[in-house]
C-alpha cells in the first residue's frame, strides 16, 4: 500500500537575516495546493542543419509556492520574511539567504538551500465566495537534497 497522505507536512524556513532560528509552517490553504511546485525543464533541445539533434543542460531555479491561511501566525512570519527582503524608497531589502526544510508525514525530509523570496500578497484579498484568499509565498532555490 502507499500512503500518499500529504496531513501531518511541515516546513521548517530558516533566514539568514530575518529568521535565522527558522519557524515551522503548519498552516496550509484548503483552497489552494498548500505546497506546489512547478515542472522543471532540464534540458533543451535543438536539430542541426542535417536533422542531427543536440542537447544541453539548462540551469534552472527551484520554485516552490506555500500557501497559508490568511492572518495565521504562518502568514504573520512569511509576510515579515516578505516585508524585509522587499526594496522600497528609503527602505532596504534584508538579503536573506532562505533554507526550507519539508519533512513529509512518511518522514522523508527534502532540503532547499541557498534560496530567496521572489514573491508575496502583502495586502489582504477577498475572493468571490466571501472569505480572504488563501496568501501566496513564492521562493526560488539553487539547490536541493532528499527527495
């Protein structure tokens, strides 16, 4: 049997400037994937002028979205992540270099070092059915270990 039970996923995000204990995220959207991430291309491709193919490695960024209940403390500790890497006149981004580590209810554990906030919802919004919209955090990586 496999278990592919997402309840019980922490995030653990630590920032070097900001937070650099870390907290744990907990407080996951039920009305957006509490945790996407995108496909990734690795390679490319292209033909050469007799119908010979080519390859080559891409270097891309590993993206990873939370998404957390607005107002909860998770959404508190990510929008002062956010709010302290953010430019603005006479104010300066932190320049935190972020580490996420997910540990998955089955106990695997992946590790994303070396990373940055690149995106944030830093006001409160109201969707159509009358509720606050679940609160986008978008992080990008150059590197990764476990699963």
């Amino acid at each position: 049997m496999n278990d592919i039970s997402g309840f019980g996923l922490i995030a653990n995000v630590r920032a070097s400037t900001t937070f650099p204990a870390g907290f744990n995220v907990t407080q996951f959207a039920d009305d957006a994937d509490p945790l996407d991430s995108p496909s990734q291309q690795l390679n490319d491709v292209g033909m050469g002028l007799n119908g010979d193919m080519v390859v080559w490695s891409v270097a891309q960024p590993l993206v990873i979205t939370l998404n957390v209940i607005p107002n909860s403390d998770d959404d508190k500790n990510l929008y002062v992540l956010a709010e302290a890497n953010r430019v603005g006149k006479g104010k300066t981004s932190a320049r935190d270099k972020i580490t996420i580590v997910f540990t998955y209810p089955d106990g695997t554990v992946r590790t994303l070092s070396n990373g940055v906030i690149t995106d944030a919802m830093l006001g409160n919004g109201v969707a159509s059915a009358g509720r606050m919209k679940s609160k986008p955090y978008v992080f990008k990586f150059e590197n990764q270990v476990g699963a």
